[in-house]
C-alpha cells in the first residue's frame, strides 16, 4: 500500500495521462506500415508536450512519461527504441534514433541508503538534444545529458556527458572518437 500512495502522489496530477499513454501506447505500438505510423502520431499528437511534425515512429517504439516529451521537426524513431521523459526530453529538428536505443530522463536516487532499492525516489535531470543528431542502434543516453548540433552518437555507445557540437561519440562511456565539419 505504502508504494501505491507514493506512487500517487509522485505522480498523481498525471495518472490519467499515465494511463492513457500506457493503453493507447500499446494499442498502436505493434501496427504496421504508414497506417500504423498515421496512427502513432494521431495518438502520440495527444500525449506528448509537444510534437512539430509528422514523425517516422516505427513500429515498437516506446515512450513513457510522454508528458515530458517535446520532438522537433523530421523526427524518426526506429523499432524498440525507449523514451522516458520523467524528467523532460527535448528533441530538436532533423534527429534520427536508431532501434532499441534507450534515452532517460532520470535516475533512482542510490545515496538514499536504508532505504530498499525497490522504493528509491527518481531523481529528474532533462536530456536536451539538438538540431540534426544522429543516436544510433542500441545507444544509451543517460539522464542530464546534452547533445550538440549535429552529434553522431555510435551504436552501442552509453552518453552520460554533454556532446559538444559536430562530435562522434562512441564507446561505454561514450568519448569523442571524431569531428565533423559543419556545412556552410
């Protein structure tokens, strides 16, 4: 009882939106084709803060917290990619995320010691991505992060600082691994 309370008023001015996220999410999340992708942005129109264009929400994608959540212009999202906008996702123009990369937007509070695991509060600290960033398969962003314009961020990789502008990042965790040069 005490974690449905806490849960409650964690995030009680949004459980209906919780809900509606969870049942409309899994509804459309498995449809196909362009119907599927019409379908998935009709929906996700209505749940997250702010959507500014049609975007390419492949099949399997999922968010949570879509409360949180604000997508830019040309936005595509690849098959079992995870979005957790508890803390605030902020996703520019141009940005392409590949399949089953995970982007958070908070973290369980570990110094809270003696107290369970199971019952640590969440910590939210935004994720800020700009204009025309490249995440690819299986990347990790990790809560707190921002990523500069243009940022390739490579497969695998686990993003847990700021990305400077025009960097490729890779590895566990994620360094700089090149540069690229700004058109114009």
């Amino acid at each position: 009882m005490d974690r449905i309370n806490r849960f409650r008023r964690r995030y009680g001015s949004n459980l209906f939106h919780l809900l509606a996220e969870e049942y409309l999410g899994w509804l459309c999340r498995s449809w196909p084709g362009m119907a599927g992708m019409a379908f998935r942005w009709l929906v996700f129109r209505l749940l997250l803060k702010e959507i500014r264009s049609f975007p390419l929400i492949y099949p399997g994608v999922y968010f949570t917290h879509t409360y949180g959540i604000c997508i830019g212009r040309n936005f595509s999202i690849n098959t079992g990619a995870h979005l957790d906008g508890r803390g605030g996702i902020t996703i520019g123009d141009n940005v392409m995320v590949g399949p089953y990369a995970v982007i958070v937007s908070s973290h369980h509070d570990h110094q809270q010691v003696g107290v369970p695991m199971n019952s640590l509060d969440h910590v939210l600290a935004p994720v800020t991505i700009q204009d025309d960033v490249w995440i690819g398969s299986h990347a990790v962003i990790r809560d707190g992060v921002n990523i500069g314009r243009g940022v390739v961020v490579g497969a695998g990789a686990v993003v847990t600082r700021d990305v400077d502008d025009y960097r490729i990042v890779g590895g566990v965790p994620a360094k700089v691994v090149g540069k690229r040069k700004p058109s114009g």
